[in-house]
C-alpha cells in the first residue's frame, strides 16, 4: 500500500551455504514510457554478504535493472 511494508530476512538459523531469497510483489498492469518508481531500502550485515538483485519480469522475459553485492 502507499503507508508502505517491513520485511525481514535472515539466513542466521539455516547451516545451508546459500540462502536464496525472493520477494515478489502483486503484477502491475503495463504503463506508458513514464513507468513506475519502486522505492526500497536494504541493510546487508555479516561476515559473508550476499547480494541483492531488482528484477522486472514479464510475461516472456526477466530483466535484472540492478544488481548490489558479490
């Protein structure tokens, strides 16, 4: 909603190497060239941080816009 959402995760109870993660949100309807904005914020702590990728998917394809980490 516009008041906005939290959302934790945390990979501190899984002995597992990697802890895949992935946050989905509802399918927006398409927009004009203007688009849409997507605001987030993010902390990464430990002594192995991962990394965060924002993708778009459509129908046919997955787009990664942006990418932060190892």
């Amino acid at each position: 909603s516009d008041q906005g959402q939290y959302l934790l995760l945390s990979s501190s109870y899984t002995n597992q190497q990697s802890v895949v993660a992935v946050i989905q949100s509802e399918t927006f309807p398409s927009t004009s060239t203007s688009g849409r904005c997507l605001t987030f914020w993010y902390v990464l702590r430990g002594n192995q941080l991962g990394r965060v990728d924002v993708n778009i998917s459509t129908s046919q394809n997955t787009y990664m816009i942006w990418s932060l980490g190892s």
